[in-house]
C-alpha cells in the first residue's frame, strides 16, 4: 500500500510494480482506473515481448504438402492493440504525475 492506494490482488507482478511506482504522487487516482492502467501496460509489454521474440507479428499456415494455405496474425498483436488503446484512453483521465 501506498499513500492510501492498495494495489488490486488481481495485478500481475508487472502491473502491481508499476502501481506501486505511480501511487505515492497520485494520491487521489481513481484506483480502479490506475489498476487498469497499469494492468494495461503490463499486458502490452507482455505481448510486446511476445512478438519480439518471434521476430514477426504473423505466422504462416501450411496444408500437408507444405503449400500456404493462409498467413494469420498472432493473438499477441491484438492483444497489444487492445492494451495500448486502454492505456492511452486512461493516460490522460489519470492525469498522472511522476517524480
């Protein structure tokens, strides 16, 4: 806990360290919305890490005899998509401070 702000139980290791890094300057944050944000940071480089180590955001899908059959793109990259929309929607809501 932090000035007042208890981190949710349900953060990653990754979001909570962040949540407990924001929360002594942002005393009055909405926890709820400071939760998601960091959840949402964490998910993003989760995911970011994800491709990056595959060296590729799509994959390819062979028939048995080795032909292309489609060229799919992994979930990882909507799902940093998704954590990245969160993220700068609730940014400036939070109007967050950092020293």
């Amino acid at each position: 806990m932090a000035n007042g702000l208890r981190a949710p139980a349900e953060l990653t290791d990754q979001a909570r360290q962040l949540f407990e890094e924001l929360a002594p300057d942002n005393p009055r944050a909405d926890v709820g919305a400071l939760a998601m944000l960091c959840q949402a940071w964490a998910d993003w480089r989760e995911a970011r890490a994800f491709i990056a180590k595959e060296g590729a955001s799509t994959y390819v899908i062979r028939d048995k005899d080795g032909n292309v059959t489609a060229v799919r793109e992994f979930p990882q990259v909507a799902a940093a998509r998704k954590a990245e929309a969160l993220y700068l929607k609730l940014l400036p809501r939070l109007r967050l401070r950092r020293q």
